[in-house]
C-alpha cells in the first residue's frame, strides 16, 4: 500500500476474546472512573459486526494468533505499519503491549508476506504510523507512546527510498496521532484542528486536502478514528457523529459499526485494523 485511502483489498485484525479494559491511557482511565461495565459478549459481537461490514465490501479479513497474554492484541494497528515494500514490525511502549510485535512477525511469516524491517531504537506504535499519499508519511510523537528514537528509525528507511516525512508532536493525553487525524479519502482529511499544531493543518492544507474540523471533544470519544475503504467509502464507527454526517455531506459512502465496548476502551476503527493491501496509487 503507498497511502490510507486506496481501495482496500486486506486487512488484519484480532479476535477480542483475550480484550479487557486497563487503565491505558487518558480515555480507559476516564472510562474506569466514570464506573462504565465491560460485557466481553458485547465486545465480541460488535467485533462480528465490523468484520461482516469489511466482508461485505469485498475486503479479505486476516487474524493475528491471539495471545492470552495480550489483552489489548485486538487492537492491530499498533504493532506493525504497512509500506510499499513490505511490513514493518513496531515496538509497543507498555509493558502489557510489549510481545504483540512478535505476534505480527510470526503472521507476516507465517503468510509469507514480506517483512521489510523490525524497530529496534526505541518505541512505536501503528497508531501513529500514516501514509498521508504516496511519497508522504506523517509520524505522531507524543513521547509516552512514540518516542523520537522509534519515530526516526522508521522516518529514516522511508526517507532512503525518497519519502517526505513528517514527524510531529502532540499532547500525550491523545495517545496516537491516528485519535486526531484520519486520512479518508484523496485529498480528505479529518483533524481536531483545536489540538493538533497549526503547521500539521498548513501541512494538509498545502498539499491540496479538504480539512474536515472533529471539535476537540470529540478526539476522546475516538470521533476522528475512522478507517477508508477507498472508492470513496468509509468504515466508522457509531459514536462519531460529527465526522460521519460531515464525510457524507462531502459525498462519501460512511459504514457505520457500534464499536462502543472498543472506543471506551482506547481504540476505534482504525486501532482495530492494519491494512495489508490496498490498490496502488495511478500517480
């Protein structure tokens, strides 16, 4: 894949049988205070339902082995990042997420897909990996997750083959940049512009994208969290309504999935998902 919003024709995910919440991050943390109750058979039909959507679109679904000892494996964007060439196994921060990077080695051996490199300097998750278009990567680093050693280990292979990189700071209270931009379509981009630095929405602005404004409240409640389809379709999940009526008043065809027992637990449609393959850019 060589951007967020080819037609997407693979994706990884994980079964959440092993999901639980713990105090993550800023979101789970609020989560647990506010008293809410996780109902595990809730969690997993509603993971149901988001595979059936992805099915019905003509997208192939792939799973990670999942590790009881992993309880937030499900979320499987975090522990590898696409690329042209090939995947590239990440490095979680947290000690509970510390292993589900061996755990996406093994798929992408065991599928015999190319591995192109494996993070060794520091931390990175795929949450704050995007491929903005194609020559265009944008990494967030807000240290507690992604820290700047990881961010330029991964900045520096892209950069040999040619790529402008971007790396970009943010409050670590959001977790990954993917809580607060979202790539959904050529040239459409969804940013809680109250958050992110005003250089990242010049950056999209300059580069011809329409920017869809996400209030900054909504960033907790994973309102930005969506994930492309491509042709112009988008899967996202039910709480976001600001994004989803602003994505179909420019045209686009929104999938909408219930993922409640997900985004109180840190991660929405995007964290849910690696995309392996997507259709190449005519560019």
């Amino acid at each position: 894949m060589d951007s967020e919003y080819g037609v997407l024709h693979d994706v990884l995910l994980c079964s959440p049988d092993n999901f639980r919440w713990l105090p993550t991050s800023s979101i789970t943390e609020q989560t647990l205070a506010d008293g809410h109750v996780f109902d595990p058979g809730l969690a997993r039909r509603q993971h149901e339902e988001m595979v059936r959507c992805y099915e019905e679109q003509g997208v192939r679904c792939h799973f990670l082995a999942a590790d009881p000892a992993l309880p937030y494996q499900v979320f499987s964007r975090d522990s590898s990042a696409a690329t042209p060439s090939g995947a590239v196994s990440l490095q979680p921060q947290q000690p509970w997420r510390r292993g589900e990077q061996v755990m996406a080695a093994n798929f992408y051996r065991d599928a015999g897909l190319p591995l192109r490199a494996e993070i060794t300097a520091g931390s990175i998750e795929g949450g704050d990996v995007m491929i903005v278009e194609p020559g265009c990567l944008l990494i967030g680093c807000c240290e507690s997750r992604t820290t700047e050693a990881g961010a330029r280990q991964l900045a520096g292979w892209f950069e040999e083959e040619g790529w402008e990189v971007r790396i970009e700071p943010f409050p670590a209270r959001y977790v990954h940049i993917d809580v607060l931009t979202a790539v959904l379509a050529e040239k459409v981009a969804a940013l809680c512009t109250e958050v992110v630095s005003a250089g990242l929405v010049a950056w999209f602005k300059g580069k011809g994208f329409e920017v869809i404004e996400v209030p900054e409240e909504e960033a907790f409640t994973l309102g930005v969290n969506a994930i492309a389809l491509g042709a112009e379709r988008v899967l996202s999940a039910t709480g976001a309504a600001s994004l989803n009526g602003a994505l179909r008043a420019t045209g686009l065809t929104v999938f909408e999935v219930d993922l409640s027992m997900f985004t109180l637990g840190g991660g929405g449609p995007h964290c849910l998902a690696q995309a392996l393959r997507r259709e190449r850019s005519a560019r």
